[in-house]
C-alpha cells in the first residue's frame, strides 16, 4: 500500500531539493578535522561513491572554516556546515560557499547576530537547518517538561523557527534527534502538524553498527513509513561511509530508493550443509563495488527450496551438501564444488553486468 507524503515546502541545497515530492535524500557527516582538507575530501569521495547525496562538516574554530571554500571546490555534493553559539562562524562559512547551514538561531547570540546570519544566507538562498536534540535542549524546557521530553523537544523547535521567521526567513528544515527512538518519533510527529517544513530525521548517538542500525531502522523507519520525512542520517560509531550505506537501504526497504543493488540471504537453519552465515557475509563484501548498480543477489543455504524461494534474484546461489547450485531467476545454471561458489557466483554477476552494459551501449548506438 502506498503511503501519503506529508507535504512540506522545498528548499534547495545546491543542486540537491529536499521536502516537496523530490526524493528523500541521504546524508552523513565527515570525521575528520575539517582543518585537514585533503583528509575530509577524500571522506566527502568515499561518501558520494557509497550514494550519499549531502555532506555535513564541523565547523568548530576561525580556520576550519576558512577552510570550507577549498573543500566545496573539491567536491561534487552538496557541503553544510556544522555550527554551534558563534555566528561569525556562519558567515565565514557563507562567504566560503556552502550549500547550508546547521545552527540553531537561539544559541549563536543576540537577535543582531541572527539578523546578519540571515541577511546573507538570504542573498545566497542557503538553507537553514534547526537542529534539536533531546540531549541539550534548553534549561527551563528541561524544568518545564521535567527533563528531555518530545513535547519539550516540540517546543524548543518552534522557538528556533520563530526566530527566523521574526527575521523574515523561511529557508528551513527542522530535525528533532534523540538516542530514544520512541521520543524521536513522537517528536517529529507532534511538530508535523504543526508546521510544514522538511523534516531531517535520525536518532542520535545511536551507538555501534550493531546497535545503532536497529535503532535507526526503527525511528527513521517508522517515520518514513507513515510517510514524515524528506531527508535522513543515520548516526553510527563507525565509518561515515557505513552510514550512508544503512541509510540507504532503509529507503530501499521501504520502496523509497529504487536504484542500487538488492542483496538477500536466508537466516540458515538446521537443514543447511553449508556455513551459510560465513558464505552471505563473503558475497555481501565481494558485491560491494556493485551497490550502485542495479542487481539482485541471493544466497541460500537449501539446495531443496533456494532457487524457488529467491526466484526474483537475478543471480543467486542455493547451498547443498558440499556444492552450490548457481540459479538464475529461479533456473539452476550451473553446479559448483562448495570452495567456488563466491567465485562462480561472482563470475555470473561480472557476465551479467556486461551484458546489461552492452545493451545499454546498442541503444545509444541506435
């Protein structure tokens, strides 16, 4: 069943729209010091070859910032910069050219402050993104509602938006973050409502990769299933380049991304005479250099059922007792010895791959 968007307006972050009926859209953050260019360049790649649209950076001191510029000049997605209490660092980043900011308006000083932030992310058209997190939300929220709460999240976002919205300015998209996905879900889903600007969603400080999917999948998830949302980030103790890969396929399994590859793998069980957990995770790691492309692996562990329950796969592979049945949407194409089956399957993708790319080039050609 198709799920209603929640229609917001659209703001623009470089070539990239957010919110309206444009795709939801994946981000991340670097991990390096931003001051070293040639480190965070090199991550910023690594991010937009997994499939991420939009980088954020920290922007903490004068010379990270001044910095933005050199970075934005070596790159092809859309940079926003982190920001936090210092408005001078705003500007900086603004002359330097990113595509947005991170700030919350009520923190970087007096109403003067915002005013000059605003007046040249206006002449530029650069969006601003509200930030709340549960985990520094304001003291006297945190005595109103008794401690970190959704409603007290609520309340602190809508004081943030008015302040822009004092100023003249609208260009706004609003995350409501929390370690508590149950918070973050009825935070986001109370501000709906309230407002239509797009929603950036994550759960914050999720934890390890382990961990931090779970929880990702299910607040970022849920939210997406009942159709709020329009850009997100998952938050990991890892690699950024780990979460813009869970990221995206949380959009894929809700039939929100469509691009890129499909990888399934049943769980194993008793009847299988292969090591079947061992066997998925070497194709997972061999299929990475096709993540964009657009194919459908399987691996699974009964020779009996496999190649009919994984007929929708492309190419996959059904373990039996000491062999591999390689199947192709469902057909067995051939039987290998168990020690060659990540080879054999892979050959099957790299033939399938090449052919699909000559089609393509015959077309063109016609």
């Amino acid at each position: 069943m198709a799920t209603t968007r929640r229609k917001t307006r659209q703001i623009q972050l470089g070539k990239v729209k957010i919110g309206g009926n444009a795709p939801i859209t994946v981000q991340s953050m670097t991990k390096t010091d931003t001051r070293d260019v040639a480190a965070t360049v090199d991550q910023i790649w690594a991010l937009e070859a997994a499939g991420c649209d939009i980088v954020r950076v920290a922007v903490p001191v004068r010379e990270a910032a001044e910095h933005l510029g050199e970075i934005r000049g070596q790159i092809r997605i859309p940079v926003i910069a982190d920001i936090h209490f210092n408005y001078k660092l705003a500007l900086i980043a603004l002359e330097q050219g990113v595509d947005g900011l991170r700030l919350n308006p009520g923190n970087i000083g007096a109403r003067w402050c915002v005013e000059e932030v605003v007046k040249m992310a206006s002449e530029r058209r650069i969006p601003i993104r509200i930030g709340v997190n549960a985990g520094s939300l304001e003291k006297d929220l945190l005595k109103k509602f008794g401690g970190p709460t959704a409603g007290g999240m609520v309340e602190s976002a809508l004081r943030h938006i008015g302040i822009l919205e004092d100023v003249g300015y609208n260009e706004i998209k609003v995350s409501l973050k929390s370690s508590d996905p149950l918070m973050m879900i009825e935070a986001y889903r109370l501000l709906a409502d309230k407002v239509d600007y797009p929603f950036h969603l994550g759960v914050t400080e999720a934890g390890t990769p382990s961990m931090g999917t779970i929880k990702s999948a299910v607040g970022i998830g849920t939210l997406l299933a009942e159709g709020i949302g329009d850009t997100i980030r998952v938050s990991l103790s890892a690699d950024p380049v780990e979460e813009a890969r869970v990221g995206i396929e949380i959009l894929k399994s809700l039939g929100l991304r469509k691009q890129g590859m499909t990888f399934v793998a049943c769980p194993s069980c008793g009847r299988a005479d292969v090591d079947l957990v061992a066997l998925a995770k070497q194709v997972e790691e061999r299929m990475i250099p096709y993540n964009h492309t657009d194919i459908h692996v399987a691996v699974m562990g009964c020779e009996v059922n496999g190649p009919g329950e994984a007929r929708a796969a492309d190419i996959g592979v059904a373990g039996g007792k000491g062999i591999g049945l390689i199947f192709k949407k469902g057909a067995v194409v051939r039987k290998v010895p168990e020690s060659q089956i990540v080879e054999a399957l892979m050959d099957e993708v790299e033939k399938l791959v090449a052919e699909r790319a000559a089609e393509r080039a015959s077309v063109v050609d016609d």
